[in-house]
C-alpha cells in the first residue's frame, strides 16, 4: 500500500472517530431534554476542508455538508461528484453577495444565510433561471451589537423577510438558521432564536427547520429545539486559517 493510500485510510479513521463523538454529543444532548436523537440532522462544516474530506463523509453515511464561500464551494462540489456520485445536500451558510446568488443556486441545494430582500430576490430569479427549486433559511441576527460581516436580520424584521421568501418563486422557505454571539450566552441567544422561530411557524408551518448549535454549543441549541446542528472542527479537526 502506498503512503498515499495510507494517509487517506489515517483520515477516515480520524473522521469516523470524531463523527462517532459528536454523535454521542447528540444523542446525549437529546436524552437531557426528553428528544429523539432521529429529530436532529448532523450537517458538517467542511469549509476549508479538502473535496477528499467530503468524499470520507459521503462514505461514512453522512448527508449534508456545509460550505461558506461560493468560489470555494462550487469546485468542490464538482470535484466530489466527478469521482462518488452522491445525493449529498449541499448548504450554503456564508454571507452572500446579491452578485454571486447565480452562482451560488447553481451548487447549493439549500441557502441558509438569507438576510435581505435584496438577496432573497436575487436568489429566486436565478433558481427560476436553472429550473430548480432551492430551500432558504432565514439568517437572524443574534448579536446584541452586530458586527459588519456577520450577517443575520434584526429579530423584529425577520417574519417579513420569510413572508417575502415564501411569496418568490422557486424558493422554498423551511426554517431559521443563527450563530450564538461568542463570547456570549448561548442558551439566552437560541431562546430568542426559538422564539422568531415559533412566529414564522405559526405563519408558515412548513418552515419547520431550526438550524442552531456549532461543535461548541450544539448541546444548547438542542435544548432550545434545534433540528439541525452545523459541525465542523469537532469533525473535521482545527481549520486552516482563513484566508
Ligand atoms: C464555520 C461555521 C460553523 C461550524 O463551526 P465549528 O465551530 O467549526 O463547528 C457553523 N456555522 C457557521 C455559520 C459557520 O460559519
């Protein structure tokens, strides 16, 4: 066997072991709360992260991943497709510029950042120009003093976005998706998040998914109600630096 090959077998047995932990985070987290571990989907962060990564987690059973950066992202996703056809779902979680919305419908099954009309629109017109249909979350904004760059909309304003979602063609809207301010509170920041959740469920009952919880607080927002939690150190390992 070559080192190659090694090396490759080295990575899986470390991505199957952290993804074994993080499944037990889960699940334990579950039992606390008196909630099936079935309830929350395990999405995994692989931004940074090589297409060979993707590929380990496409063979150890896992079916989301998530992504940030467009230009990163939709080479990536042809390059694991090229060589393990996949019915992976692919999220987009980053902030999103209205000009690469084009780009971004043509690989992400699901855009999770969604925090502005202006993005909302710009997303619709593109899918309706693929002939495909993408899922959106709503973004919310759960900093007390929100910082340029990290995206999310205001609370207050959130309903009306979803409102203005669900109205556009080719975008479905299925739930709320926010990042715990760090260094923060995050059981007082998913409670707020819960509760913008529940009123735009009330509205549109089929906006069902919550999108809450990080490797370092996935056990706060599965008390909170998370139905989905985004992962990727405790998977993955530590993340180059961004660039
Ligand atoms: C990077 C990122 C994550 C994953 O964070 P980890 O701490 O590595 O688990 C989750 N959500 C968003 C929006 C991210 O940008």
């Amino acid at each position: 066997m070559d080192t190659l090959e090694q090396g490759s077998l080295d990575r899986q047995a470390e991505i199957e072991a952290n993804l074994a932990e993080v499944r037990a985070r889960v699940q334990s987290a579950c039992r606390a709360v008196g909630r099936d571990p079935g309830e929350v989907r395990l999405v995994v962060v692989t931004k940074t992260f090589p297409a060979s990564d993707v590929a380990i987690l496409v063979d150890l059973g896992c079916t989301d991943v998530a992504e940030n950066r467009d230009q990163e992202a939709g080479p990536k996703r042809a390059a694991v497709e090229s060589e393990s056809p996949t019915a992976m779902r692919w999220h987009m979680i980053g902030q999103l510029q209205r000009n690469k919305a084009r780009s971004v419908a043509t690989w992400a099954d699901i855009v999770e950042s969604v925090d502005r009309t202006s993005l909302a629109s710009a997303l619709s017109t593109a899918a309706v120009a693929l002939g495909r249909s993408i899922d959106v979350m709503i973004q919310v904004c759960l900093d007390r003093d929100p910082a340029p760059g990290r995206g999310g909309i205001p609370p207050a304003q959130a309903l009306e976005l979803a409102n203005l979602c669900q109205s556009l063609p080719s975008l479905d809207l299925v739930g709320v998706m926010g990042v715990a301010p760090y260094p923060g509170d995050p059981d007082e920041a998913f409670g707020r998040l819960a509760e913008v959740h529940a009123r735009i469920r009330e509205a549109h009952p089929s906006a069902t998914e919550l999108s809450a919880g990080m490797s370092g607080d996935l056990e706060s927002a599965i008390a909170h109600g998370a139905t989905q939690v985004r992962i990727g150190g405790a998977v993955l390992g530590k993340r180059p630096p961004l660039k």
